[in-house]
C-alpha cells in the first residue's frame, strides 16, 4: 500500500508544480488554488507513505521521480529544451534512485 499512496503523492505533487506554471506568478486564482490543493495533498499522502516505508527511500522516489516528471513534462507542454546536461541530470536522478532502493536508504 505504502507505495500505491507514493504513486498518488508524485501525481499530486506533478500536478501542483503544473499548475504553478500556469498560475502565471500566482496571479491566476484558479491554477493558483490547484497548486495549493495539490501540494497539501501531496505532502498529506507522503506522510501516510512514511508510516510503512523508509524515510530515505519514499523521499528519494518521491522527489527524484517528480523531479523526472516535471522535466518531461517541461519538455512536452512547455517547450523548454533537451540538451546533454539535461539527459545527464535526469540519468544521475534516476540512478540514484535506483541505488537507494537496491539498499544504501536502509
């Protein structure tokens, strides 16, 4: 369960950074109002993940595969660039994640 309740955290955590684009400085009420929502329950979700995983692990995946997300999504909606640093930073994220899972977060 405890990674099912991580899945839906990075998804309300993906989602909320998305709206802040689009709250335009948070100057737009309703993209504004999404990312307060989403980051609340994002971080509610990543708290009830915590009490069944590793604080080490759950941050890891949680921060390292929205970070991964978002910067697709930057890629997909937004326009925003890929170059070699890009593929490196996300390479180096998802391999840390890996390495964290495989027993360096116990």
């Amino acid at each position: 369960m405890g990674y099912v309740l991580l899945a839906a955290a990075i998804a309300a955590e993906v989602a909320a950074t998305t709206a802040m684009k689009y709250s335009d400085g948070f100057s737009r009420l309703w993209p504004s109002l999404f990312t307060l929502l989403g980051y609340v329950v994002s971080f509610v979700l990543l708290a009830q993940t915590l009490k069944t995983m590793s604080i080490g692990t759950a941050y890891a995946i949680w921060s390292g595969v929205g970070t991964a997300t978002i910067a697709l999504i930057g890629l997909a909606l937004f326009g925003e660039g890929l170059g070699i640093a890009k593929v490196a930073g996300l390479a180096l994220i998802i391999g840390g994640v890996v390495v964290l899972n495989l027993g360096g977060a116990h």
